[in-house]
C-alpha cells in the first residue's frame, strides 16, 4: 500500500512538461488523422476538406454537401426531364446559344475563385451555378433523348476543360515552385 502522505505529494506536483508535451502531438496527430479519414469518407458529396465545410458546404441531414453541387444537380435533372419531355426552359430554336451563354458566369466566377482572383462569395456562386443549372439541365436533356449528344458533350468538353486547367493553375500558384531555382 502507498503512503498517503507520498500519494498526496506526487498529485501536488507539477506536471511533466516532455509528457504534456508528447500527450499535445499525439493528440493534435490523431485530431488530424480523424479530420483527414472523415474528410476522405465525405469527399463524393463534399469533395471540400472538413476545414472549408463551413465556407463551401451545406449541411443535409448529417452530412456536409458542396453548395455548388447541391445546386446544380437537383435543378439541372429537373430541367432535363422536363426538356426530354418537350417542356424546356426556352424554345428548341434558341439552343445551342443560351446553353453557352448561361455557363459562361459560373465558368467565370469559379475559375476567378481558382485562380484567386476574387474571393469566394455564396449569393454569386449559387446565383450562377443555378443559371449554368438551367443550361447544364436543357443540353442533358438532349443527352437523355440522343446518346453522344454534341449539344450536351461540347459544352461540357470545354467548360470541364477551363474548370480543370484553372483548378491546376490555382493549386500550381497555391504551392508556388516545387524545386528552388538556380
């Protein structure tokens, strides 16, 4: 048996700086590593790491959901069922033109947001992810009813393309040169 004397001197003593020290990494490790599978398990809704849920997600539920996604699909597949059954946005007549046109703000706002052009804003990227909404709905529509449709394959070729070169950009800029130079 202890003497309470010893055991009531040993709990008045100040803690060990290298244990409280090693207790704070290894905590901070596995904070990290639980942040980093619980943002891997999440990526296909929120492809956003858990450090920018509350900037670039919506919460569905228990679950993070990218903004921009959880506005562009819902509508979009409405607009494409219903363009596939005759009731579009805009007469047939119009099209290609305001299947470009509309994607065009969505393209600019994020490809400035990639780049670090502009700062990130919710009203202007929901407001513009709803009008390439529109867009992306009418030309799936003539995917639904024409496999291998141009009006829905073109557009997303290129819009795809600019989104993808200013997502590398962006993260090329991001991380600034990878080997020092001579």
């Amino acid at each position: 048996m202890s003497d309470p004397a010893s055991v009531s001197e040993q709990a008045s003593q100040e803690p060990n700086p290298v244990a409280a020290e090693l207790f704070e990494q290894r905590l901070a490790a596995m904070t990290q590593e639980r942040l980093l599978h619980d943002g891997k398990r999440n990526m296909w809704l929120a492809h956003h790491w858990p450090a920018d849920y509350h900037e670039r997600c919506v919460k569905i539920g228990k679950r993070h959901v990218c903004r921009r996604c959880a506005a562009l699909y819902p509508l979009g597949l409405l607009v494409a069922v219903l363009s596939a059954y005759g009731l579009a946005p805009w007469p047939k007549s119009f099209d290609p033109w305001p299947i470009w046109i509309f994607s065009i703000p969505a393209t600019v706002v994020y490809c400035g947001e990639a780049l670090g052009l502009m700062r990130y804003r919710v009203r202007l990227q929901v407001g513009t992810t709803l009008l390439a909404a529109a867009a992306f709905g009418r030309a799936l529509g003539y995917e639904f009813v024409e496999r291998w449709s141009p009006m829905f394959w073109q557009p997303i070729f290129v819009f795809g393309l600019i989104w993808f070169l200013a997502t590398l950009l962006g993260k090329y800029r991001q991380m600034g040169p990878a080997l020092p130079r001579d």
